[in-house]
C-alpha cells in the first residue's frame, strides 16, 4: 500500500491515513465503506484529514529537522489580490482540476456526453503539458480521486460531502473526538444533520 520513498512527511501522512482506515473498519463507517458513494467520500476524506494531521504530529515529534515550515505569510514581495505581477501565476493544480470537474459535470447535466469527453481529453492534454501525465481523464477518474476531498475543490468538485466531513472536523474538539464521532456513522445523512446542528 506504501510507496518506497525518502521523504518522511508523506511517509508519516499515508501510513496514518491506512491505519485510519483500520481504525474506521471496526466500525459502522468502515463497514459501510462500499455501501454509497457518499460513504465512501466519507471514509476517504476521514482517513485523508486524519493522516495529514497525525503525520505532521509524528514528525514534529520524532523528526523535528523534517518538519516543513509553515505556509509562508504574505511578504511585501508577494503581489496581493488585485494587484498586476510581471510573473506567470504558477500551475495549479488542484484549482485547474477543480475547473474541469465543474464543466464536466454542468455539460453532463446538460446531456452533452460528446462535449464533456471531448474536453476532459483537450483537459488531459493540457494536464500533461503542465506536467501531470494524466493517461485518462474520465468519470471513473474523478470517481476515484473525488473522494479524497479533505481540501476544497480539486477533483471533488462541487461535492457536499466532503465539505461536511471538513465542517465536522472544524466542530470537533479534537481529532480524537472528531475521529470517534464519524466512526459511529453509517449514512451521510447523518452527518448532514450533524454538521447543520452543529452550525446552528
């Protein structure tokens, strides 16, 4: 399941995350895993909010030279929003995969299948010129990786239900209390009326 690799931040967060996956299958939300879609975004963004933040625990703990630094602060170097910079904005992944789920699924509502495969290829392409080799953009792509929504946006789109596993997270005391009150759900409505009690 674990890659070989020598870089101890993602080593620490993908072993956290797989055991997290342990974890939640002793319980109704890892039992339920294949049960629906939406418990199976569940399950991967629980186990994908948990490994991050153990993996950083475990290597401030243990390996405090290898911890990274955190997100830099604007400096005054930094162009701030509404500004013009003389620089090409960077790549960004994970905002450009966003952009594609959302227009694939509009033209899919819309019943224009030939339209959403002809520009999840041209995406693709423009992917791989950016230098994600993505060999197939398709549904069954987003399928997979729309699950893992921890963050907003990327390939999960405009998916509700990872944003409430996200809000639960932010309701939640601590992971431990966040980890055992998802773990005892087996239906994404639950954790709807959950979250809205909660922001309520």
């Amino acid at each position: 399941m674990v890659m070989q690799t020598s870089d101890i931040n993602w080593l620490t967060e993908v072993v956290a995350h797989e055991w997290v996956h342990n974890y939640l299958t002793l319980r109704p939300l890892g039992i339920s895993y294949l049960s629906s879609p939406e418990l199976r975004i569940m399950n991967e963004t629980t186990a994908s909010i948990a490994g991050k933040e153990i993996g950083r625990a475990v290597v401030e703990r243990y390996y405090p030279q290898y911890l990274p630094p955190p997100p830099s602060e604007p400096s005054e170097t930094t162009p701030t929003p509404g500004t013009q910079s003389s620089e090409p904005a960077p790549f960004n992944f994970r905002n450009e995969m966003h952009t594609t789920r959302v227009t694939v699924d509009l033209l899919l509502s819309e019943g224009k299948i030939e339209a959403a495969e002809n520009y999840m290829e041209e995406r693709r392409q423009f992917f791989w010129e950016n230098g994600y080799l993505i060999r197939k953009l398709n549904q069954a792509y987003f399928a997979f990786y729309g699950a893992y929504a921890d963050e907003a946006g990327g390939a999960a789109g405009e998916d509700p239900v990872g944003a409430a596993v996200r809000t639960l997270r932010t309701q939640s005391p601590s992971l431990a209390n966040f980890l055992n009150r998802i773990s005892w759900m087996w239906s994404f409505e639950q954790l709807q009326k959950v979250t809205m009690k909660g922001s309520g």
